[in-house]
C-alpha cells in the first residue's frame, strides 16, 4: 500500500500556475472549477488533499475518503442544478505517479467524448 501523505502542491492541475479560487474546500478535499481544459460548460475537480494510491490500490483506509469526494461531487452538482440534466462522474489516475489525482464531474455535455470501446481507446 502507497503510504498517505498530505498533497499541498495542486500545481500539476494549474500547468505550473497558481490554483483558481477554490469553490469548496474542507479538511478532505478541494473543489475548483477546470479553467485550463474544460471538457464541457460545467465541469469542475475534487481533489483530496491526501495523496491516495491508484484505485485499484486503495484500502479501506481511504474508503472513508472516497467516499466523502463523492457526496461532495453530488452537492456541487445540485448547486449548479447538474440534478435536472445528469452528470459524468469520472476518476482521474496518474499511472505514471501511481496515484489518484482526483475526481472530474462534467455536466452532461460530453457529446464530443466517445466511451473505450476496444484496446487503446481513450475517453
């Protein structure tokens, strides 16, 4: 298991830049709004301030974690009234850094993404 260490440094979402203004954070985890590549007219970012293993890695340590993303993913899209039209909830991985970046929430305006549909496919 990937030891769990406090993530203070959120330049590698900002290109090297200082972060946007936060729209939600708390002692878990950080909110902001994609600025640098937007994949649709809502999208926005929840990243712990923990620095997880990949999912495929992660223990019932960060289930509690996991989980508290999630329900804040679900309160932001109910202020922004991504309820009425849906949303995407996608988890964000960094293979290369083996860990997990953060959770993206698009408004359902993802028409230009096509789902993995064989090897190699990307969203």
């Amino acid at each position: 298991m990937a030891p769990v260490v406090a993530q203070t440094n959120f330049s590698d979402f900002f290109g090297g830049k200082a972060p946007p203004r936060f729209i939600f954070e708390d002692e878990q985890c950080v909110v902001f709004d994609e600025e640098l590549s937007p994949q649709a007219p809502v999208h926005f970012v929840i990243v712990p301030r923990k620095i997880i293993p990949r999912l495929c890695h992660v223990t019932d340590d960060e289930e509690q974690l996991l989980g508290h993303m999630l329900l804040v993913a679900r309160t932001i899209a109910l202020q922004r009234g991504l309820d009425r039209s849906g949303y995407h909830v996608i988890v964000d991985e960094d293979h290369r850094a083996v860990r997990l970046r953060g959770i993206h929430v698009f408004g359902r305006a993802l028409h230009h993404m096509l789902w993995p549909v064989g090897p190699g496919a990307k969203l």
